[in-house]
C-alpha cells in the first residue's frame, strides 16, 4: 500500500518532556513543540495517514547510560508519553534503544508496507535521535519534512546546527506552517 504522508512521533515521553523527567529538555523546549505537535498529530488522524511513535526503550543496565543519565526505562512513568501525545488505537509504537528509530528495530518493515512518498519527523532531541533517525530515512531515499515549531533539543546551539546539517546535507524540507 502507498500513502501519501506518514508522521513519525520521536521520544516525545515524560523523561523528556516533563519538568519531572530524568532528561528534561526544558520549559523552552516543551512550550516551543507541544501546542503544534498537537495540532499536527490531530491532523494525521483526520487524514487518516498513520502515526508511527518511536520510544526510547531501555533496560535498567542499557549501556546508553555510559553516556547519558538514566532515562527512558522501559514500563516506567519516565519512558512513557506525554498525556498530551500519547498513542491511540491503529498508531503503531516501535520501541528503540539507541539513537536512531532504524537500529535494532522493525521501522524499515513498517515504512516498506506504507511505502510513504513523504515521512514527516516530530519530537526530541533535535541533534540526538531526530537527526540520526533523519540521516537514516535519508539512506533509505525517502522524502523527510520536518516542522520546524515541532522539534526541539537541550541546547539551541545543538538544534541550529542540527537543522542546517538535516536541510543542507540530507535535504529534509523544512516548514515553517502546519497543514490545515
């Protein structure tokens, strides 16, 4: 089957997003992605497309922790969606340990049955798994748009360069407006 527009929703989960969260990308970071994030979702599932969410999946001994805090754990309050966010029926979850939303994981099985002609990318952290996951939909030739007001990371520095990196190197489109 071949749709149109597929949106993948990346670890958009309480660890990140809530003020309480292990990794909190903070108050800018949340304010800036929720109200369109929102938006964009609502209009997916109006349309129809599907919505695929990507969620930091961790084991307690993961070795990701060598690097980072301990986040994300899995069948925690930390490694759940935002109330606002969540996954309803027919969205499809792919848990992720690293990263990308590609390693380890069945997300090329998924994006080859939608055959997708664009993948819309939303959530955190702009310059950690929203670009690696970008870089490898870009390997995988397909067509990445990413709203600009629906992604955010730690560090605005961070986000800026990632940004110029996912639009000048890979090529990802840019917007600046929600569909409506």
């Amino acid at each position: 089957m071949a749709v149109e527009k597929v949106l993948l929703v990346i670890d958009m989960l309480n660890d990140f997003l809530h003020p309480r969260g292990a990794l909190y990308c903070g108050d800018r970071a949340r304010d800036k992605i929720l109200k369109p994030s929102m938006e964009l979702i609502a209009w997916f599932r109006k349309k129809g497309y599907p919505i695929i969410y990507a969620q930091d999946a961790h084991d307690e001994t993961d070795k990701e922790f060598d690097i980072f805090p301990r986040h994300a754990i899995k069948n925690t309050w930390g490694g759940d969606f935002i109330d606002e966010v969540k996954p309803q029926p027919g969205d499809i979850i792919v848990p992720k340990t690293r990263f990308s939303a590609f390693f380890r994981t069945n997300l090329e099985e998924i994006l080859a049955n939608y055959n997708p002609k664009e993948v819309w990318v939303i959530g955190v952290c702009t310059s950690i798994c929203v670009m690696d996951t970008v870089v490898d939909l870009r390997y995988r030739d397909y067509p990445v748009v990413i709203p600009v007001s629906c992604v955010a990371d730690f560090h605005q520095t961070m986000h800026d360069c990632a940004m110029e990196r996912m639009d000048r190197i890979y090529k990802a489109k840019l917007v600046w407006e929600l569909p409506r």
